[in-house]
C-alpha cells in the first residue's frame, strides 16, 4: 500500500511542477495528491478502526448502571 502512496505523490508532485504558477501548483499538488490519498488511506482503514473500536469498547468494564446507586461507601444495617 506504501508503493502506491509513494507513485501517486511522485507522479501529483511532477504535475504540480509543470504547472505554470506556484498556486496552480500547490492547489494540483493538494487536490490532485493528498486529498484522493487521504480519502484512499481512511475508506481503507475503516475495517480496522472498526476493529480497535469493539476491542476497546469490549475490554471497559461496567462497574454499575448509571440508574443503580453507588455502594462502595454504604455501611452494614444494624
């Protein structure tokens, strides 16, 4: 996936080179290069932060239910 990302910036920067001003040259460099690669790498990664996500929401434990009181500090009856 690397080798990909690496191809697209080279070929986005030899673009923006021939471009013939320096705005025209960022905005393809920008448009053209890191906003399709971002795109890329998010849609790419949402299986795995889908993943990581139930992991950490499974390994939280639930101490109580937020409707329950607390009884950590209640002391014995009588």
């Amino acid at each position: 996936m690397y080798i990909v990302a690496i191809a697209w910036l080279f070929v986005t920067v030899l673009m923006a080179l021939t471009e013939r001003s320096v705005t025209a040259g960022l905005l393809t460099f920008l448009l053209y290069g890191l906003a399709p690669l971002f795109l890329f790498w998010w849609v790419v990664g949402a299986p795995k932060r889908r993943a990581r996500n139930a992991v950490r929401s499974a390994s939280v434990p639930v101490e109580h239910f937020p409707d329950e009181p607390d009884q950590q500090h209640a002391h014995r009856d009588q």
